[in-house]
C-alpha cells in the first residue's frame, strides 16, 4: 500500500452521532494540514464529516459537535428526502421528469412518450431495477459529457487526458493539472444548460486551476448561462443527491 503524502488526510474514523432526534453517520478525518476543526453535512443524508488537526481525540470532537449542536439539527433538518428509485416515481433525465414503469422480460432500459407523459421503461427483474436506472443515467451522462468536453477543449486549446464518471457526494465534478477530468453521472437529471454550464467549469479548469476572475472569465465565455446553472445546481443539486439508488 502506498504511504500517504504529508498534504493527504489520513483514514477516516466511522462513527455515530444523536442530533435532533436522530442518529447520524459521523466521520472523523485527520488531516495534517489542518489548524481547526470544520465541519459539513454530507449532501444526500449521508452523515456528518469533521475534519480534525492532528492528534485530536473523541471527546474534543464531542465538544465541538455539542458547540454546533443547534446548526446541526437546522442543517439535517433541511436536507431533502431520499427517495428510492422503484416503479412508479418519477425520476428526472436531462431535466425532464419521467415515470418509472417496469416491464419483466428482456430488453433496453429507455425513455418513452406515455400516455400521462414521459416514462423511463425499465425491463428484468424488479429487484435489478434501481441498478439498471443508475446504469441508464451513466450511459446518458457519457452521452451528453463527452461532446461538450470536445467542443470546450477546443475552444480553449487543451487536451483531456481521460474523462471519468464517478458517484460523487461534495463536487459535481474535478480536474486534475494532468488533464483528467470526472464528472459524477448523476448530472444527467439536471437540464441540459446545466450539464453544459458543469463542462464548460471543469475545461476552464484545463487553463486555470484555481477559481479567479479569469477562470470565472473564461468560465462565461464557454457558458454564458454560467450564473443561472450555477444558482441552479446550488439550489437543486442536494435533490438529486439524495436519490438512492
């Protein structure tokens, strides 16, 4: 196994936390570079992450959690449900809201026009189904992702070295100084404007690997809607996080 940096947070630590009338997943994660304690609610009611300096034992993040006990349970209590995907809900593909309606037998999962609007047809097994929506909403992400990776990267005159898909939980997306690019397929339920505006981020990202003015400059010239997609995945993007599949 390899060593870890000095810059990489060590292991985290798995435990419980009561807040609010509820018990929550609570990670404790020690990171050498930090000089406090912060912390954050995991997006999609997975838990609650601290990140500690150092040699910091339990009953200090105890103390610090019972500190922040009222922003704990203000927080949690405003997190969305999380709905499991199953026949008959309604799921959104590139923004849309589609019904989710399971027919046994073999075949493609797709979209269809319905009779009541448009449905999300999902064939097998039922007990497969919420995998088979996941693996829908992957392969519709690869296929809204890649040519808007193509057309930004070469507006801005750089080459991607690969393009990931990953199930994220705190960044829609990453770029590596490498040229690495990964995106969580989630996106696919967000409107199109909106995967395009997390696109055009990431490539800018090819230029400038920080958030200045000129990355935010360059952020607008690829996406001129960047500051509506941006409030809109703020706003919405803890829903679709929070969908279990």
């Amino acid at each position: 196994m390899a060593a870890l940096s000095p810059n990489q947070p060590g292991p985290a630590r798995a435990d419980r936390y009561e807040v609010a009338g509820r018990t929550v997943a609570l990670a404790i994660v020690e990171h050498p570079r930090a000089r406090r304690l912060t912390l954050r609610v995991q997006p999609g009611d997975r838990g609650i992450k601290v990140t500690v300096p150092p040699g910091i034992g339990r009953r200090e993040v105890d103390r610090f959690l019972d500190r922040h006990r009222g922003w704990l349970a203000d927080r949690i209590a405003a997190q969305p449900d999380r709905p499991q995907v199953r026949a008959g809900i309604k799921l959104p593909v590139c923004g849309v809201n589609h019904l989710i309606v399971h027919r046994p037998g073999r075949g493609l999962t797709e979209t269809t026009r319905g009779h009541a609007g448009p449905e999300l047809i999902v064939r097998g097994g039922a007990d497969h189904l919420p995998r088979r929506v996941a693996d829908f909403l992957k392969a519709r992400a690869r296929q809204e992702i890649e040519p808007l990776v193509a057309r930004h990267a070469a507006t801005v005159g750089r080459k991607v070295a690969s393009i990931r898909y990953r199930d994220t939980v705190s960044r829609w997306g990453s770029c590596s100084s490498a040229g690495h690019l990964s995106f969580c397929w989630r996106i696919a339920m967000a409107p199109p404007a909106v995967i395009d505006y997390l696109v055009a981020h990431e490539v800018a990202h090819l230029r400038h690997m920080n958030h200045g003015p000129r990355f935010w400059a360059l952020c607008e010239e690829l996406c001129p809607d960047t500051n509506r997609c941006k409030a809109w995945l703020k706003r919405n993007g803890g829903k679709l996080q929070a969908i279990v599949f």
